[in-house]
C-alpha cells in the first residue's frame, strides 16, 4: 500500500476517528510507571546550567538530555521549572539544522512514540507534550515500520491518549502502515 498523499488539516474528531479506526495511536497510554519516576537533567557540561531557587526555574545548555523512566528529550538547552510540587514542566530548544527530540515508552509491548520540532514543551502534570515548529511524530513498533505524522504544531495527550495536529501554515500529513492480521509464521494457528 502506498502512503496517503497531504491532506488539508481535519477537525480533530476527524483525525481521532481515522486513528482509531486505523487501529494506531488511540488504545495505549504513554508507559504509567514514569510518572513515579525521577527526572533526571543531564548536559555534557561544556555550557551553562543556572538554577533559580526563587523562581524554581532551572536553564540547561549544551547537549541536554531530560529522562523519566522510558521518557526521554534531548536538545541543546532546557529549561525546567517545577509547576506543582513533584511535577514538571520542560521547554526543549532546538533548531530547524537541529530539532529537539523526544521518546516515550507506551503501556504497549515494544511500541514507542517519538518526535521532533524546533521546541518541545513537556508538562508532567497535565502528561502533555507539545511539539512546536515543524514538528514530527512517530509511532514506532518493533515489528515493522511506523505510523507518522508532520504538522506545524502537534499535541499529544499522554492521559488520554490523543494527538492533536495544527496546520498552521503548514498541511498537515499522516501516514499510516498496514499490519498483517494472519499470525506469525512462527505462531500456532488456534
């Protein structure tokens, strides 16, 4: 099958609807365990980090890497504050010659998501990360190639498990791959 040609950006009833009938993105969460987890900020040091105790605001540059369990997002500078107690937020800066990154384990064996935009914006309270600035999302499985998406701007809800796409002036594109329904080769027939 070949990939679906852009496509002029549709309501997000719409959008959601295809998902779920593609059987895609809609019935697993972002992996629950991370949210228990620490987050962790680590550069490669060549660059700044200020912490501000005022304001609970803490600037990282040069080679940022953030984790939280299986949640991962690089970029050259962070800047991580700390909203409600124990729960943070995580503006990620890249660039267009080098986006920020992002990559989360979901609740699904061996299914990941991932993206990429010039800024993403990690809420750990409200479990949304927002991908601004030619943005770019995957869902990868192990077992064969991934779904994507690019829009200007692309919302995904971890709670609910939802991905918004904004056009901007951008057309959005989503491009979804067929899986096999048969078992494995390998599988016995039930």
């Amino acid at each position: 099958m070949r990939p679906m040609p852009p496509f002029r950006l549709l309501p997000a009833a719409l959008v959601a609807a295809a998902l779920l009938a593609a059987g895609g993105w809609l019935p697993a969460h972002a992996e629950k365990a991370d949210r228990s987890k620490p987050l962790e900020v680590v550069s490669d040091g060549s660059q700044s980090a200020v912490v501000d105790l005022k304001s609970k605001l803490t600037t990282i540059s040069g080679h940022v890497v953030v984790t939280q369990g299986t949640l991962q997002i690089k970029a050259d500078r962070i800047e991580v504050r700390e909203g409600t107690p124990g729960r943070y937020q995580a503006n990620a800066m890249g660039s267009a010659a080098q986006p920020a990154t992002f990559r989360q384990k979901r609740d699904r064996v061996d299914e990941f998501v991932e993206g990429d935009a010039e800024r993403i914006e990690y809420d750990g309270a409200a479990e949304k990360v927002r991908f601004v600035g030619n943005a770019k999302l995957r869902v990868v499985r192990l077992s064969g190639p991934p779904d994507e998406a690019n829009a200007a701007v692309i919302t995904y809800d971890q709670r609910s498990d939802t991905i918004v796409f904004e056009g901007g002036t951008d057309r959005a594109r989503l491009v979804f791959i067929p899986r096999s329904t048969e078992p494995a080769a390998s599988e016995p027939s039930k």
